[in-house]
C-alpha cells in the first residue's frame, strides 16, 4: 500500500471580538474541520473560567431582543465547540498504542471478554467518533451522521453559524442507520479523515507545555471590619474550567503553598470601608487571575477521559478584574506579601 504522506501547517491568528481580548484561532488543516477559536488574556490563552459572553463590562446581560445576541450566541458556540475539540486533538498522542491497535475495517464490539488489544481498539474507534463529531464542518459532518433514508435528516444539524454541542454525540451513518451503513461512514473516516487529525494533534503544544493565564472566579462575601478588607476563599477557585483545574497548581515556595492549604486558605482584599461600600453594592464576584505554565502529564484514567494537567506560577501577582471579560481591572495581590487565614 503506497503511504500517505501530509504535510500541515498551523496558522494561528489572533482576531478581536467584542467583549474580551483577542481570540487564538487555529486553523484546521482541511476544509472538513473546523477552526479553534480559543479565548485569550494579554495575548496568551486563557485557561480555568472562560467569558460568557453575554455579559458587558459594567455588568448587564446582551439580551436576546438586541440585534448584537445572535453574534454572542454564535460565537459562543463556536468557542465551546473549540475547547471540547483542542481537548480531545490533545489526548491523542496519549493514546497512541490505542489508535495504533484499533481495528478501521471493522467495528471492535464490547464485551466481557475482550483482549487488551481489543479493548484498545474499542476505546480508540470510541475517540474517533467523538473527534469526527467535534471537528466535522457541519456540511462534512453530515456525510458520515446524515442517514439519506430518514425524509429530514439535516434536522439534528446545528443552524449556519453554529456548531454541534460537545454533548452531541451522534452515531455513525445517522439515526436508524443499517449496520452497512455504520461501518461504510466509520471506515472512510477513520481511514480518510483520522490520519489528517492525528498529524494536527502533534502540532499543538508539541511539548506538552500550556503557556497562559489561569482564571478563577470567587464571590466577594462579607466585609472584614477588624482585617481590613474582604476574605477572598480558595476553597471556590476549584471549579472544572478550561484544562487547568486549581488542585493541579504545583508549588514552588512556602507563599504559594499558602494558597493550596488542606483546609483551605482565605487572602485578604484589602479595602477602605469608605470604598468597599460602593464596592459591595455593585459587584457579588471577582476574577482572579494567575500567569501560569501547565503541563499535559497524560490521562487521569481511561474511564473518565480526561487530561492530567498541573500548572507552576510565573509571577507571584494575582491579578483581579470585576468582569469576566476581564477588561475591568480592580487591584493586585503579591502572593509573596498577602494576608491569608486558614479555617
């Protein structure tokens, strides 16, 4: 069989959009796929608590009434989409044994008695049909979930302008597909498509580093009369954000072990109680934000999926915004001079 060789070059653009800093996009290698738009902070990517977009900086929602809510909403689409499908093109090359035993001419059944090889070969044709779901344009994705026999089958198709929900999980050849018709889109996916993803995959964070901003998010709670300020909880930071997850900072200095006391640790947000009252009355929650590396150490296990990070600081400045598009920004920390109290 003569070996397919491709080449693919990664574009990265940076685009503006309204209401939060630039977007990293990423072009896809094909026409079939979709590009990665992913969030950013100071020209880096933004990882943990994302924008929701929808709301301002002064803190009002975009209502569906006004003319700018459909650009939100398709543009958020389009971010959830990236980051479900920047996660899954990363797990791959964790996955290489896997994808290297599965099985692209016939599907490997489930059972109680599978071989190792056979369970690798599950597991990978499991992650091809997640990838062909997350990166399939919605015209490419219906040449292989579009079953031509169903009198409407574009219907479970996102609109134009959106795209599908990671959530979506649709199911090779479309609904009430024939068994030919599973393994006939399986096959020329995973034979036409799938190389292409695989070699897209290396190319991003090649070394396994994530260089950016983690962000968190925390209410702003009662005002500390005697302290001087608002007690900012660590124990709300945990949160299932972006591929940074807060228990995985790894520390480098008594200061920063602080922050990841076992019981919990509260920083102070030092504040006059002349301006905290204002304070208080207008914002319920603020953002915090780390500059960070992270590191892709694997799968934390097979069952749930799902990438192994941990994160080391840059600097020892948190910075805190009241917006989380992150363009209102209220003070500074220095984790090396911070008040903080354990329970």
């Amino acid at each position: 069989m003569r070996q397919l060789s491709i080449m693919i070059i990664v574009s990265v653009l940076h685009l503006p959009l309204w209401g939060q800093g630039k977007e990293k996009v990423y072009e896809s290698p094909s026409s079939n796929f979709i590009n990665l738009s992913l969030q950013t902070h100071n020209g880096k990517l933004r990882f943990g608590v994302q924008d929701e977009y929808y709301v301002r900086s002064d803190g009002s929602y975009v209502k569906a009434s006004e003319a700018s809510y459909v650009d939100m909403d398709k543009r958020f689409s389009h971010n959830n989409a990236s980051r479900h499908a920047f996660a899954e093109l990363l797990k791959i090359r964790f996955k290489e044994n896997m994808f290297a035993a599965m099985d692209k001419d016939y599907f490997t059944e489930r059972t109680n008695t599978m071989f190792e090889k056979d369970i690798m070969s599950h597991t990978a044709q499991q992650h091809t049909l997640a990838l062909a779901n997350a990166l399939n344009t919605n015209k490419h994705a219906m040449s292989y979930f579009c079953n031509q026999k169903e009198s409407d089958c574009t219907s479970g198709f996102p609109q134009k302008g959106y795209y599908n929900e990671p959530r979506n999980i649709r199911p090779w050849g479309g609904r009430g597909a024939s068994e030919f018709q599973k393994l006939r889109a399986y096959t020329t996916f995973a034979k036409t498509d799938l190389p292409i993803i695989e070699k897209w995959g290396e190319t991003l964070c090649p070394d396994n580093t994530l260089n950016g901003y983690y962000v968190t998010r925390t209410h702003l709670g009662k005002y500390d009369f005697k302290a001087g300020g608002f007690w900012l909880h660590t124990h709300q930071f945990y949160n299932q954000g972006f591929l940074l997850q807060w228990y995985g900072l790894q520390p480098s200095n008594s200061s920063e072990r602080k922050l990841m006391h076992p019981n919990g640790a509260s920083i102070l947000f030092k504040m006059s109680p002349e301006k905290a009252e204002a304070f208080s009355e207008k914002f319920q929650q603020l953002y915090l934000v780390f500059d960070v590396t992270g590191k892709l150490n694997g799968l934390e296990n097979y069952r749930a999926d799902r990438l192994k990070t941990t994160f080391s600081l840059n600097s020892p400045i948190i910075e805190i915004y009241s917006d989380d598009g992150l363009n209102n920004k209220e003070s500074e920390i220095n984790i090396n001079t911070m008040v903080t109290k354990t329970r």
